[in-house]
C-alpha cells in the first residue's frame, strides 16, 4: 500500500532564518596582555578573555565575585591611573589594556590556632611587617570590595583586633592589596588571622545556642528525629509542606503553636 506522504505546512526556510536573526553585536578592541583583539561589548573581562581565546585553568573561580580568584588589573588610553577590577564582574571598555593577576606572592604565617590567645601581640608576633606600613593608602585605592585596607592595618597596629576584623570582612582575598603596597604586608593573611581570632576568641558566645546545643546532646530530639526517619517520603514532604512557618513580619516573641520542642 502507498501511502502519500503528507506535505507538512510550516514556515519556508527563508521564513525561519528571517524569525532567528542574530542581533547585531558591536565588536570593540581590547588589549589583553598587550594584544589586541575585537570582542563583543558588554562581556566581562573574563568572558571577553575566553573569547579572545583564553581558558582558565587557574584565576577564576565563582564567577559571581565572591572568591576572589580573578583580580585585574587595567589602564584606559590617555590615563596615569593603573585601575583594578575582578574579571569576573568588570565588563570591557573600548581600548583598555588588561592582564589578570590570579596569585600574587604574600608572606602567610604558619601558626598553630588553638594556642593563639586575643592578645594583639599575637599578630604582632605573627606578622612583625605590619609596621612597615607607612600609610600611603594604596592599598584602599586598591580593592575591588571598597574595603577601607589601610583603616583595617592602622586598626591591626593599635592592637585592636576586632575593628580590623570588622572593616575587612568583605575581603575576598583577591591579594591587589598586597600587590600594591610599599610595605610589602599581606594585608589579607592579616585580616583572615584577626577575623579568626575575633570569631574564636573576642565575639561574645551565644547563650541561646549554647543551650541548643545541650539539649541536643541531652536526647531531646531523639524520639521525633527517630520518627521522622521511619515516616515515608511522601509523608515527609507533607509535613514539611504544612509545617507552621515563622510569620515574615513575626516579632521577636514569636512563638509556634506547639512548643514541646523549644
Ligand atoms: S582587602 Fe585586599 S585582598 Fe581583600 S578584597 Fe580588598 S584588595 Fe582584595
Ligand atoms: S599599601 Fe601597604 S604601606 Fe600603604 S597604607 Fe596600605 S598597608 Fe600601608
Ligand atoms: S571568579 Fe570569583 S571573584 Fe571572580
């Protein structure tokens, strides 16, 4: 039996290649470790180097700026100033001339944290350098987060741990700090130390989860966490869909309707 094939209606070939046009990408020069090459505005340095014909094996990471993997440096045309970026967030700009400094040699000390004390002296010990600053502020003119660096050293050398830590908690460690300083301090090895001993030693314990934590260990959760595994998958996810939720605007005396359980 022949059986005709049936012409199927659709769109001509020339209709769907009209309906699929690429928009049009403006190509713009960048020099990248002193070559250039064209790539499509609005990508980041990062993806513009991986069109240019880079792969990262090493100097990206999150790609969200975060891990501070893909610090950069770059110059535009007619400017003095040397400027920073992380590669991963920064987009091209016509006729800038890049190169990335994934790692950046720094002194890091080695040091044994259980017996580390919040004595400033610790630091002091540690990284003896930190006096060597002599406050040029390059380092602040430096960091792609907006830390004030130079705020956090001078913090460091009048011994006192917990401003330097607050100032520089958003370091990602990226290392242009290092890069650019006279004194040639690791400001970032210094800031994690001060931070660690701040979290461990100075940030005052938390009673109310100190107190969780005595329960837990006391089996006050054993019988429900025992029933909850033995409950199936479907019915877990029942009770998980109709558990009561803590109120967005509930007030600090917020309570569930049953407290067996606090
Ligand atoms: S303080 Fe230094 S290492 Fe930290 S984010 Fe800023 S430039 Fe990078
Ligand atoms: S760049 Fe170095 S010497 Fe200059 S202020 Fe920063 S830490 Fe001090
Ligand atoms: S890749 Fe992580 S900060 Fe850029």
């Amino acid at each position: 039996m022949s059986v005709k094939a049936k012409k199927r209606k659709g769109p001509t070939t020339t209709k769907v290649k009209e309906e699929r046009k690429v928009p049009e990408v403006k190509l713009i020069p960048v020099y990248i470790m002193g070559k250039r090459y064209e790539v499509p505005e609005g990508l980041t340095l990062m993806k513009a180097m991986e069109y240019a014909g880079y792969r990262f094996i090493r100097g990206c990471g999150c790609r969200g700026g975060t891990c501070g993997a893909c610090g950069t440096v770059y110059r535009k045309p007619g400017d003095y100033k040397l400027q920073v970026a992380l590669a991963c967030q920064k987009t091209v700009e016509p006729d800038m001339y890049v190169t990335q400094i994934p790692f950046f040699p720094a002194n890091r000390a080695q040091y044994e944290f259980a017996e580390l004390t919040s004595a400033p002296e610790e630091v002091f010990k540690l990284y003896p350098e930190l006096f060597r600053c002599v406050a040029c502020n390059a380092c602040t003119k430096a960091c792609p987060q907006g830390i004030q660096v130079m705020d956090a050293i001078s913090a460091l050398k009048q011994g006192n741990i917990a401003e330097a830590s607050r100032i520089s908690f958003e370091c990602i460690q990226c290392g242009l700090c290092t890069s650019r300083c006279f004194g040639e301090l690791a400001q970032y090895h210094m800031f994690q130390l001060a931070r660690r001993i701040y979290g461990a030693r100075i940030l005052p314990r938390a009673e109310h989860l100190a107190e969780m934590v005595k329960a837990i260990n006391e089996g006050k959760y054993d019988d429900i966490l025992n029933e909850l595994k033995r409950v199936k998958k479907d019915e877990l996810e029942k009770l998980y869909r109709e558990r009561e939720e803590e109120p967005v605007t509930a007030g600090e005396d917020w309570k569930p309707r049953d407290t067996t359980y606090l």
